[in-house]
C-alpha cells in the first residue's frame, strides 16, 4: 500500500498588500507555518509521497527564507518522495526558483509543458505531470496519450482547469480525457476550494485538494489536504481517500437578517447569535453582512458593530439593510419630514433598482439628519 499526501496551492510569499505590514507579515509566517505543519503529519504519519500540484509560491519568485524553509523540511523527510508540478503562479522558467534552487534529490519536480514520467518502482508507481512554463498555457498535454502499466499505480500530479474553455489560459483538460488516460487517481490543483475526498470518471479518482490555508474572504471555509491510500495488485486497485485540515485562520461570511431588530441591542444579540450558529471560533475572521429591513430611525455603525462581535478573530460589518417607513405617516406629515419623504416618494416607488437604493439611503440618512440624530 501507498500512502500519498496530495496538497497544492500553497501561495506562499503572498504578499498581502491589502493589510499593513505587520499584518501582512504575520499571515506570511502563518502560511509558512500551515505548509510545516503538513511536512509534521506526513513525517509521522508514514506518508511515503507527497503530491504538490503547482503554486507553491504565489509569483516566480521567492524569499530566500522561504526556499530556505522549503528545502529544510524536503530534508528532514529523507524516506519520503516529493513531486511538484509547476502552476501558473509559479512556472518553471530558467530563472525561476524550481530551476535555480538546489533541492534535494527527494525532490522531483516537472520541468516541462509535455506530458513527462517520473518512476518509482520502491513503490511500483508512476507519476505523471507537466509543468506550467509560463502564466499561461494553452496546450492539452494530454493530446499525446500516456501508455501507463496496468500493473503500476498510475497517478496525475498536474496544474489544470478540469473542462475549462478550450485552449483556454489555464491548462484545460476534459474530463473524457483525463478518464480515458489510464490514470488511477489525478491529483489536481489550481481550484482553491477542493472536492470532498475524490470523485471518480470510469476507473480513475481525480480530486482538487484546494489550497492550505485561505487568505482573504474569497476564499472561505475550512481547507484541506487529501490523504490517498492506494494499494494494486495484479491490475486490481484498491484506494481510500480522506481530507485532513490543517487550517490556521479561517474566513466565514455570514449573513444576516436583522428584520425586527429595533435597537441596537437586539441587532449585536440576533449578529452574535448568527455568528455562533455558523460555528466559528477564535481562529475565524468574520465578514457579517446585515439584510433586511429595520426602522428608519435605527443607526447602525458597522464599526461598532464589528467590534462588538465576540469570540472570533475578526469581524467586519458591511450594512446592506433597508430602511422601514411608516409611509401613510410621513406622506401626510405636514412638516418638513413629510416634505422630504414626499420629495423622494417617486424615486422609491418608481425609480429604477439603483434609483430606488439611492433614494432609500438618502431618506434614511434625511430623516435620521431631521430627527437630530445624524
């Protein structure tokens, strides 16, 4: 039996230029973190290969610390094999870091756009893959059919856009394809949120792992690695697939409908009510959006709201409610709230979509402005 550890997307040296520097620097170090943490398990845990399919750096370049980091860990794990295969990210290029970087000869990597082998008869598997050689690739590597043995464990290491446009930027290769090859599982990257264990096309398992760890609110949810267990004998495979998480920070949106909330008490307690129902934790960086329509009169600060948010990371607010009217009584008030109302009624009840939340926003902030509250 084979034990593989299937990661990819790992982004590393991201450079977070959205967050201040001390910010942006601790979410590198985390990132690196999560990437050891994974070399940990499959130390301990008797993996025997590691499948990385591509950007494992989040440009062509790298930090000298971060090679540093990666070939230090290729070194404590002298009995396990290592397979990258190059993205789009991070391309293998003559100036490149996969080409200028002496790893160590447990590090195999694909130096190539053409299909390529890689062998390893301790373990009767073959390895196939390519390597993106540029942002871009447009080839199918997979035009040219691989003849793999049916005796050997056949796997696909590869960076690829599963069924993308064809010719498209990104590798695109058919699933028709990838399942008449011959290959017993793919071993996908490039699709930051990954398939729950592995899905199956004829006799071949493919799988995105997704990346290791998310970095902002577009990429939420818990992430994973994908533990294989493959075993062949005589042409027959055997194959168990399970995720392990190795998640340090995770990014949740949750949404809210804060309907009926009339004060500001009852709005923190029905957002923190929601928060915890969507079982966040100290390591969860929060992005709430309010919905719904409450009262005119009611001032939400998303600021203070946010930092009233417990018992997560970090919470971010963005208010998308709709303000209530008692409409029969601000149309018939003869002051000047009544005016205003009246002046924006067309806008309200006839205006087009963007009209209408224009309009709103500006009689909630008039009238909240006429109340003496603004």
């Amino acid at each position: 039996m084979v034990r593989i550890l299937h990661v990819a997307d790992l982004h590393l040296d991201s450079p977070f230029s959205l967050k201040n520097a001390e910010t942006a620097q601790a979410m590198r170090q985390m990132m690196r973190g999560t990437f050891t943490s994974a070399m940990l398990y499959a130390r301990s845990s008797e993996i025997d290969i590691v499948l990385i399919s591509g950007d494992v750096f989040d440009t062509g370049y790298a930090a000298r610390d971060t090679l540093a980091l990666l070939c230090s860990e290729f070194e404590k794990s002298p009995d396990i094999q290592f397979v990258i295969s190059p993205g789009n990210h991070d391309p293998y290029r003559a100036d490149s870091p996969w080409a200028k970087t002496a790893f160590p000869s447990n590090v195999h990597i694909f130096k190539s756009s053409s299909l390529s082998k890689i062998s390893f008869d301790g373990l009767n598997m073959d390895v196939y893959g390519w390597a993106f050689t540029d942002e871009n690739m447009s080839v199918d590597p997979l035009a040219v059919k691989p003849r793999p043995d049916p005796e050997r464990i056949n796997i696909l290491c590869a960076h690829c856009e599963l069924d993308g446009p064809v010719g498209g930027k990104y590798c695109s290769i058919s699933k028709a394809e990838l399942g008449a090859a011959g290959f017993d599982y793919a071993a996908l990257g490039h699709i930051h949120k990954g398939t729950d264990g592995a899905n199956r096309i004829g006799n071949t398992y493919y799988a995105y792992s997704g990346c290791l760890e998310g970095r902002s609110f577009d990429e939420c949810g818990t992430k994973y690695a994908i533990i294989a267990e493959l075993d062949k004998k005589h042409g027959d495979l055997k194959a168990e697939f399970r995720t392990r998480p190795f998640t340090q920070r995770r990014f949740e949106i949750v949404d809210v409908d804060v309907t009926g909330c009339t004060d500001t008490p009852s709005l923190l307690n029905t957002v923190n009510s929601a928060v915890r129902a969507a079982r966040t934790g100290n390591e969860t960086s929060v992005r709430v959006v309010l919905r719904g329509s409450v009262p005119a009169e009611l001032i939400i600060s998303e600021e203070f709201t946010a930092n009233n948010i417990v018992s997560v990371r970090y919470a971010e607010v963005e208010n998308k409610t709709e303000p209530t009217y008692d409409i029969e009584q601000y149309a018939k008030e003869p002051g000047i709230r009544g005016a205003f109302y009246r002046a924006m009624e067309p806008l309200l009840l006839q205006g087009s979509e963007k009209d209408r939340q224009i309009a709103a926003k500006a009689l909630k902030a008039g009238i909240q402005a006429l109340n003496g509250r603004s």
